[in-house]
C-alpha cells in the first residue's frame, strides 16, 4: 500500500503553476546517474532544492546539482512522489537495489524494506522536504500495520546512523520497542544495541509514568503526532 500526499497529514503545499520551459538536471549517485526536472516543482517541496537553484552557486549558473551519496532509486522515488503524490517503499525496483546484508550477514525482506525506508527518510531531511518526511513516517506506519511487526532490531543501528534523534520517525521507532515490544525479545538483543536506542527507550518508558499505556501505542496516537510541521497553518487536520 502507497501512502499518498492527497492525505491531509501528508500532502504538499499548493503548488504554483509549472513553468515547464525551466528544468534543472540532477545527477545522482558516484555514477551520477542523470534527471531533468522541473525546478519550480522541486524548489517548491525541498529547501535544499529551492537554496541550490536560487543563490549565487555554481549549480545555479550551471543548472546541474550533483547528489553523488544519493541512492538513485530513492530519488526516483522522490521524484515519484513529487509528481504524482504516490510513494512507496515496496516498490519492487527500489527494493531490489536496496542492500541484502548488514556486516556480512543476509538481511531478511522485511528488515531490506525498513532500511529502505531508513535511508529515504534521511533523504528527505538531507534535502529538507518536511511534507515528504511525513509521508515517509506514514509509510513506516502502514509498513508495521500491514506486517503485524514492528521494526527488527536488526535495522536500529543502521537507524542511528541515518536518522536525527529528535525527528518524529525517531521518536516512531523508539515508542514502538518502548510500548509493543515484548521484553524477553528486547532482552535477548540488548548487548547489540546502540547506546543511545536503549537511552531513548528508557527515556520513553520514564515519561509514561502515570499514563495508561494504551494511550502511548503509536497506533493510538493522533495521525499528526510524529509529523514534522512548517507552522500551524501546516499541520494535520
């Protein structure tokens, strides 16, 4: 299942009306693999895009900007999104590129498609697109909901490394082990954990005190609450 920008907690902005005479070239990944897009479209979603093509740079004399530690199908899913309002994770080509070991060890599917996510939400703050961060956290919902699992302890360290401890889809993650995971399941990987996992687990659990649990489950919480938002005008209705 997609998650879609038509959603109220996950749209873009009113777009203004494409300029399709004006494009920009993006090249991407060490092969620097070529897109030509329109750049009011991406300037319009991406703060990172809009800084590019506007300032006295030389991408912008140029009209090229050059993403060489970027995976190109998570662009391409991007560029999807953007264009159509459709992203998903799953889609059978992005996920076939995506990698199929950790530290040398085989990684099951569904931890590939938790990593892809990972990385397409630390794309999305690389070029600080909020909208489509908050897709991407809806995604990890509809992931979980659709799996009956939540995210494998397998894929937190790469989790650490990728994404900004104070972002929503953090918090997401952490409130998962923190209010669905079993202990004996948390106890048998705790030595391979991040230090700072564990930090924001027990963090999350303090915090509770006082507070049914039922009411911390991230599938009780307001569909906006692990969103990021822009000011009130933007959040979720």
């Amino acid at each position: 299942m997609a998650s879609s920008s038509s959603d109220p907690e996950g749209r873009p902005a009113k777009r203004t009306k494409l300029d399709y005479l004006e494009d920009i070239t993006v090249l991407v990944g060490p092969d620097e693999k070529r897109y030509v897009v329109h750049k009011n479209l991406v300037c319009d979603n991406s703060s990172f895009f809009r800084a590019a093509c506007n300032g006295d740079w030389k991408e912008t004399k140029e009209k090229v900007v050059r993403l060489p530690e970027v995976d190109p199908d998570i662009f391409a899913n991007y560029l999807g999104w953007i264009y159509t309002g459709e992203l998903d994770v799953r889609d059978a080509s992005s996920v076939a590129s995506a990698p199929k070991y950790h530290d040398n060890m085989p990684v099951k599917e569904q931890t590939v498609l938790e990593i892809r996510t990972v990385d397409t939400y630390a794309f999305g703050d690389m070029v600080q697109d909020v909208r489509f961060c908050n897709t991407v956290v809806d995604e990890l919902k509809r992931l979980v909901e659709d799996t009956k699992s939540i995210p494998a302890m397998s894929s937190v360290e790469h989790l650490y490394e990728r994404v900004h401890r104070k972002s929503g889809f953090m918090r997401l993650w952490v409130d998962y082990y923190a209010f669905d995971h079993k202990p004996d399941q948390f106890a048998r990987e705790e030595a391979g954990l991040p230090a700072s996992f564990v930090f924001d687990i027990a963090h999350a659990c303090i915090k509770r005190q006082g507070t049914p649990l039922a009411s911390q489950k991230p599938f009780n919480r307001p569909k906006c609450f692990y969103h990021k938002h822009i000011d009130d005008s933007d959040k979720c209705v």
